[in-house]
C-alpha cells in the first residue's frame, strides 16, 4: 500500500473525532480536520491542526478539501432527530459527496457507522431511518474501489469501559466501546494491511490496553470481492427495493 501522511478526518470535532486527530497526531501522521468553520474547530481541536473548510452537503466545497490527501477517515453523523432527512444528507450523503469530490482518486478509507445498522426494525430505525443510511454509506465506500475498513462501534463511551478491545462480525452484539480506545483503532485500521477489506464490529472493556492491532484485525474475515454488504450480514435490504438515486450512486461507482 502507498505510504500515508495527510489524513483528512470528517467529523473531527465530534467528540470521538477529537481522539481520532489526537491518535492520528501521535502516530506521527498530518490530520487535516474537515469543518464547516475553521473559527469553531480552532476551538475544539489543537491549535497546530490544519484545517481544511468544506460543507458535507454541498460537493463543490470539499473538491479543495480532500486535495493532496493520502487517506480519509470519516467519523461523521447526524444526530438532529428534528430533522430525519438530515441523515440522508448527512450520514450517507457526506459520504457520496466525497467519493465524488475525489474524482479517480481512491486513497485509503475508513469509515465509522455503527452497530445494528443491519437491524432494520429496531427504533433507531424509525423516523428518519438512520440506520438503512448508514449501512447504504457502507455499500459506497465497499464499492468505491479504494482499500477500506468498515468498523462499526459499540455504544460510545457506555458499558464497563476500558481499553482493551475485541470485533466481532454479523451485527449481533450490543455491548460499548470507550471513544478514545475507538478513535485509536480507527487510526491504526488505516495504517495495517490486515484491516483492508473488512467490515466488523468493535467493543471494549477492562484489562490491558490491545496494542497488537495486527492480531486483532486478523481475527475478521474479509468482505466478498463487489459484495454490498458486509460478511455475515442478514441480506435485508434489497437493491431492487432502493431508492433510485441511491441505485445511480452505485451503479455509478461500479462503472468507474
């Protein structure tokens, strides 16, 4: 794989961005936070963080945002339940609209959703159907052609805490991680050839802090070569059955 420096973070003034840029910094790598604001991420994030300026919703801000960039991690979401079609735009759309920005560039991915985004009678899913936009994201990045990981988080900073992680696979566990664990291990998927290609589930909880990521990332399984979906996953969301913008998105990405 090509040598990683810039990384541009997507939702790094979240609360599990921010350890997201800390762990990127501390591995020795240049995190390039993505905000709509560069006077509002001056006061969340380390004053030497380079900023880049761009709007998830509006593709033409983000063409100058993701240039000169070796990889993309996105930690982004929306959360306003007022507004449910936010997640259309913003969970999946953010997601669309980088691919698209980036032209026939395909640098490394990881992306953050969450678990039970297979689960598609669950209440998350009510309203504004937060989850089925989230793993249609998924289905984006698994086709975009770019080397990726997918992790799907536990409940943030809920559970018995702690730093010692472990994935499973298949969207069956409920269970938390700690966000500064999470943000760690997102960083590291980027930088170990043993995450590319898959798609899982992270916990976390008490004893000694993982530090072999190698071993843990090795413990997944691969998604199949073009699939949607990732390995395991209940086949519950039919592409027939999908909105036809969301149809074009991968059809689109399958020709290119």
């Amino acid at each position: 794989m090509p040598s990683i420096d810039r990384v541009l973070v997507v939702g790094a003034t979240g609360r599990t961005g921010q350890h997201v840029v800390a762990a990127a910094t501390a591995r020795g790598l240049t995190a390039v936070a993505l905000a709509r604001s560069a006077s509002h991420a001056r006061k969340t994030l380390p004053p030497d963080t380079e900023i880049a300026v761009g709007d998830l919703t509006a593709p033409d801000t983000l063409t100058a945002a993701v240039q000169d960039i070796d990889a993309v991690i996105f930690v982004h979401g929306s959360d306003d339940d007022a507004r449910p079609e936010s997640f259309e735009r913003i969970d999946y759309g953010g997601v669309s609209n980088v691919l698209r920005a980036l032209g026939e560039r395909r640098p490394r991915i990881v992306l953050q959703t969450t678990i039970f985004v297979t689960r598609r009678s669950h209440s998350f899913n009510d309203g504004g159907h937060a989850l089925d936009w989230k793993r249609r994201s998924e289905r984006l990045v698994r086709l975009s052609g770019a080397p990726y990981t997918i992790v799907r988080p536990g409940w943030l900073d809920a559970g018995e805490g702690g730093a010692q992680l472990r994935i499973e696979q298949g969207d069956t566990g409920e269970d938390g991680v700690s966000r500064e664990a999470l943000g760690g291990l997102l960083v590291e998927a980027l930088l170990d050839d043993a995450a590319v290609g898959k798609t899982f589930e992270v916990f976390s909880g008490p004893g000694r802090a993982t530090k072999d990521f190698t071993a843990l990332f090795a413990k997944a399984q691969p998604d199949a070569s073009g699939a949607l979906d990732a390995v395991k996953d209940a086949a519950n969301l039919p592409l027939d059955a999908e909105p036809a913008h969301v149809r074009d998105d991968l059809a689109h990405l399958r020709t290119h």
